[in-house]
C-alpha cells in the first residue's frame, strides 16, 4: 500500500476497526476514509455504491459488521444473518465496481464446524455441522468468504479473507448481554470488587476452551497481509494456544484483584468446546502473535477503568 493511498476502513469505530485505524496511522498512512453508521448505512446498497462512487478508496478494511457473543448470537439470529450478508454484499460488490485494488475480508474462528479437528486449518471449512448458537452468523460469514473467492475467479478482483480467532482489547463491547466472554469477565469483576459482592457468575460450566488474541496484534496481521498476501485462499490468525474458560476467570479476577467466589451459572450455553486455529500458514509467512494474554488482559483492564469503570 502506498503511503498517500486513499484506505477505507469500514467499522472504524468498533473494537477491530479502530485498532487497524490506529496501527494504520502508526505506520504513516494519513489518507483514511472513515464514516460513521450515522453517516454511511452499509446495509442500504444505494448509500454503499453512492460512497463508493464518490470516495473511489484504493483499499478496503471490512471490519463493518454485525458481532457478538455467545447469547447475542443465540437469541437474536435474524438480526445477525440479515445485517452480515446485507454488508458484505453491498460493501464488496461496490468495491469492485468503483476499482478497489484490494479488499480484506474478515470471518472468524466460530464459523469452522462445531467438532473439527483440533487445532483447525483451513480447510477444515464446511467440513462438519456448524456451532448451533451462532449458525445464522456462521452461514453469513461463510457466503462473504465464498463471494470474495467468486469475485477473485470471475472479475480478478483482489480480495483476501482472514479468519480470526476470539479477540479482546480496547474499544471493545462491554455490555454484558451483547459481549464476548473476556469483555464481560472484566466488567463482572471489576463490578464485583467496587461493590464487594460476594460470587461472580460465569456462564456454562467453565470447560470450554478458547483462543485469545489481543486486537492490535490482529491489526497487525492485517496491515501485513494488506501488504502482503496475494492468495483468494483463508489465512487465520490467531496465537496457536488456548486456555480453559474456568482459568481465563481466574486470570481476570487476579488481575482486577477481585477476592470472592466464582459460581458457574449453568443455564447459559456452553456453545462450541474448542476451537483453537491451526496458524501455521501465516506463521510460515513471517507473522507471529506478541502480545500475552496476561499481559493483554491487564491492558485492557487499565483501558476500562480509564474509559468506563471510573
Ligand atoms: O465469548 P463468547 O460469548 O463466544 O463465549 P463464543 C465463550 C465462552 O465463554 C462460552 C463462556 O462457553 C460462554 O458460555 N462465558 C462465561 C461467557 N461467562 C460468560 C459471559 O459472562 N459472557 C459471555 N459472552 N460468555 C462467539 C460466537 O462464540 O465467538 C460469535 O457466538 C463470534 O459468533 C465470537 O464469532 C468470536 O466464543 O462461544
């Protein structure tokens, strides 16, 4: 990419978009479009090819995108299929129209199948029964993938999809019905701790296992796969290790230095029992992950006391 480029990053304002925009101005590039939901619906297609048309960016982020946890995803699944596939549709098909160099696409780890085999590669895609709490989001994303290789094979048109595992960090949604497990963890115990309550509840039973990986590093990755990688081919990105939801809690109440009880709240889901990603293809690239969950953890704790806990 061309340090006067124009770049559109889409979802600018959400926990991935605005940690590309921030790893984009750290490395000089100065020529970003940034629109608002307010300003830019994506999921009305005359406004996507109206901003399009008009802007004409060279590269494309897509981090615009309808997300969320586990409960989220189970109870409001319309919302989730709809609006996903809304936005990748219009985004890509106006990119290509208006002369994108090049579009990154993102999936996520939770769209391989439920059960593949662990650590999952890329192919493992579409190979088993998908995780049923997430399946309408699953089915959007794999139709994003699958339109981005079409568009490569029919139009040449240079899109590249990355699969990333569960991410944490600044900017990220901390609404505990809405959030993904870390996020709401720091909330429930630093909640905990500032008004001594006795227990906090963890959804599931706590054996579940799941990758981390904190969003500057993603960010990261994309740049360098922006700059880099030519394939229509999946890439994941991810860490290569994963840990338990019971010893991610405990981690979490170290580090905000809550000192009650844990209680397991078994009515929730516990959704898929693994998914950790096979990351050997960007690992054979150059990449690699550098920031510990530990030490990840703990700064997204001080963002959220500095942001929202007060
Ligand atoms: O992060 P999470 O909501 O999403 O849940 P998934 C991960 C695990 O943490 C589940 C447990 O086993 C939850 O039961 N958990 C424990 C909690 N306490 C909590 C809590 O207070 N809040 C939440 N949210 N979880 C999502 C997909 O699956 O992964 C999305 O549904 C998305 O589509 C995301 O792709 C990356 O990792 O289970």
């Amino acid at each position: 990419m061309e340090k006067d480029a124009k770049i559109y990053v889409a979802g600018h304002r959400g926990l991935v978009g605005s940690a590309i925009v921030r790893k984009l101005q750290a490395e000089g590039f100065a020529n970003l479009v940034l629109r608002t939901r307010a300003e830019l619906d994506l999921t009305r297609q005359a406004e996507a090819e109206a901003f399009f048309a008009e802007e004409r960016p060279a590269y494309v982020f897509l981090a615009a995108a309808k997300v969320g946890g586990i409960l989220a995803n189970d109870t409001r699944p319309g919302d989730f299929i709809r609006d996903n596939l809304l936005i990748q549709t219009h985004v890509i098909e106006a990119a290509r129209q208006s002369g994108v160099k090049k579009l990154l696409f993102l999936g996520s780890s939770c769209i391989y199948p439920k059960l593949a085999p662990q650590p999952m590669a890329e192919d493992c895609l579409l190979t088993g029964p998908l995780e049923p709490t997430n399946e309408p989001y699953a089915v959007a994303k794999i139709a994003g993938l699958t339109m981005a290789k079409a568009y490569r094979k029919q139009y040449g048109f240079n899109a590249i999809s990355l699969m990333p595992t569960n991410l944490y960090g600044p900017g990220d949604n901390f609404d505990l019905a809405s959030s993904h497990v870390l996020a709401a963890l720091l909330r429930k115990f630093h909640e905990a701790k500032a008004t001594n309550a006795p227990t906090v509840s963890v959804w599931g039973t706590g054996a579940p296992r799941r990758e981390f990986l904190h969003v500057d590093d993603l960010a990261d990755a994309a740049v360098f796969l922006m700059e880099r990688y030519e394939s229509g081919e999946l890439i994941n990105v991810g860490v290569g290790e994963d840990i338990a939801i019971r010893d991610l809690a405990a981690l979490i109440r170290e580090v905000v230095g809550y000192t009650g009880d844990i209680v397991y709240d078994a009515s929730k889901p516990d959704g898929t029992p693994r998914k950790l990603l096979d990351v050997s293809r960007l690992q054979a690239l150059g990449w690699r992950a550098r920031i510990s969950l530990r030490e990840g953890v703990a700064a997204t704790y001080a963002w959220y006391c500095a942001n929202h806990g007060g």
